[in-house]
C-alpha cells in the first residue's frame, strides 16, 4: 500500500503558530524530512513530538538524492512529513524536487497550510491584496538583477521580496532608483516574532533610513503597485510608421494594420489617417 507524502507549513518566528494539525501531521509522521534537523528537532520538543530518531535531513544540496530514498519509502507505505525552517516549503525554500518525485511516483500528496512571510507582508502593507506578485530573492547583480527592478517598477500589483540583512540597504536603494523614490512600500522584519517592526513609507524614505540602521533579521519588502501611464501617440509618429512599412512594399490597408498592432491604437484611426495624408 503506498504512503504519502504531507507538506507541514512551520511557523516564521512565533513557534505558537504551529497549527493542531501540523502537530497531529509530525506526530503521525513515520519519518519528518527537513531543511536542517537540529531546527526541526526544537520545534518538535517545543511541541511536545519525540523525534524517536525519524528525522532526516533534505536540504537544497542533497535534494535530488534524497527524494529518491524517501519517495521509495513513500511507495513502501510509509507517511512522510517535509518541513523547513520556517513557513511554507518551496515557498522560496527547498521541497519542489521532493515534491514532484512524488508527483511523478503517483505518491498521494497532502499540504497542511499556515504561516506565510509573503502573506503576513502583504497584509500588514495594507495594499489591495486580490492581485500581487512574489519575487523571492532577486538577483544579486547583473542584467538579471536591473531586468527584475525593471519588472517590479512597471508592475502595477504589489510585489513582496524578501531580501537579507546584509544586502536589504542597497536593495532598497536599487528599487528607489528603479520604480521612483515616491512609491509607497513596507518593509517588515521579524514577522510575528518579539521584535516585529514594520515600516510604510516611500522607497525614497526607506533607502534613506535603511542606510543608517544596522540590519537586523530577515526583512520583507512589499513594493506598492505602479500607476498605469497612459502612452499618447502623436499622428505624425504613425504615419512616419506607415510610410516605414509602405517603403517596404506593404499595402496602405497591411500597413495600417501593422502599425495599430505596433502601436496598440485602433487600425480604424491609422487606416483614416494614412488615407486622408495620401489624399492630400
């Protein structure tokens, strides 16, 4: 009879958020898979859960070869719980590989859900939450790093990032530059632990006092969205591209219709257009 594989969200600070299920889930569990054993081990005495010598280490180095062992045990019909060290695995944290040998195995697959540093974020920015982006860590440097800044400051949905305390200055700096430094944002660290802060200002604001505070913990950064900006293209500008396409051999009516593609107008206003300037 095969097992199953349950995927336990772990508090992000307040070990009393762990829900009665997930203590019910790592209870059951024949064997407890997680990101670094010695973390686990004092959430499960915290809780009250012997170890009873079923933990298992499965971290981003060793993934590949453990979720072969452990998904072989699953199909022996072991249970195997899958933690981290706080929050929702994969969630910008190991366990996408455990989880889809296990899809591709035909394991049953469960999610006990529960604390959330993106969610607990987003909610406490205040900005509307029926749509956001989640970026994780961003590259550190390079094109990848200015292309990500790029996304973010046209994104018109909030986005939340987390970002390390060595680096959260020149990040914060980096998006103030990149999405203007009037844009509102959040910056949480903390979350749900003794010495929560949570900071709304501008990025402007948040570059400035970033640069002289000494960073402490794991930050959330929530980047409120960006105000859509409404491109007017000029007549001259779209019958300089019809003429670009007509040199090309296109019909006045094909290149009408390329332009209003280009350009994202009507064709009907490109196509009046072109035909009254070649009237002329």
């Amino acid at each position: 009879m095969s097992g199953s594989l349950i995927v336990v969200a772990t508090p992000i600070g307040n070990l009393g958020d762990l829900s009665p299920r997930a203590v019910e889930a790592l209870a059951g569990a024949d064997v407890i898979a997680c990101e670094d054993t010695r973390r686990t081990r004092g959430l499960l005495t915290h809780s009250g859960i012997a170890a009873a010598g079923r933990l298992v280490s499965v971290h981003a180095h060793n993934e590949d070869e453990r979720a072969e062992r452990l998904v072989a045990r699953m199909l022996d019909g072991e249970r195997v719980a899958y933690v981290t060290d706080a929050g929702t695995p994969m969630v910008s944290d190991p366990g996408a590989r455990l989880v889809q040998a296990a899809v591709l195995a035909g394991v049953n697959i469960e999610v006990v859900p529960g604390p959330s540093a993106v969610l607990a974020a987003l909610v406490l920015s205040g900005f509307p939450a029926d749509r956001f982006a989640f970026e994780g860590f961003i590259p550190r440097r390079g094109k990848e790093r200015a292309a990500r800044l790029s996304s973010i400051a046209q994104d018109l949905r909030p986005t939340v990032l987390y970002e390390a305390p060595n680096r959260v200055a020149a990040t914060l700096a980096d998006l103030a530059e990149a999405c203007g430094p009037e844009r509102a944002c959040c910056v949480a660290r903390e979350l749900t632990k003794m010495h929560e802060e949570v900071k709304r200002l501008s990025l402007g604001d948040a570059a400035a006092w970033m640069a002289v505070t000494e960073p402490r913990g794991e930050y959330v950064i929530v980047v409120g969205p960006g105000v859509e900006v409404e491109v007017v293209i000029d007549d001259a500008t779209l019958l300089s591209a019809v003429s670009a396409e007509m040199a090309s051999g296109a019909s006045l009516r094909d290149a009408s219709a390329s332009v209003a593609e280009m350009h994202a107008v009507p064709k009907r206003r490109v196509y009046e257009l072109a035909l009254a300037a070649q009237r002329k």
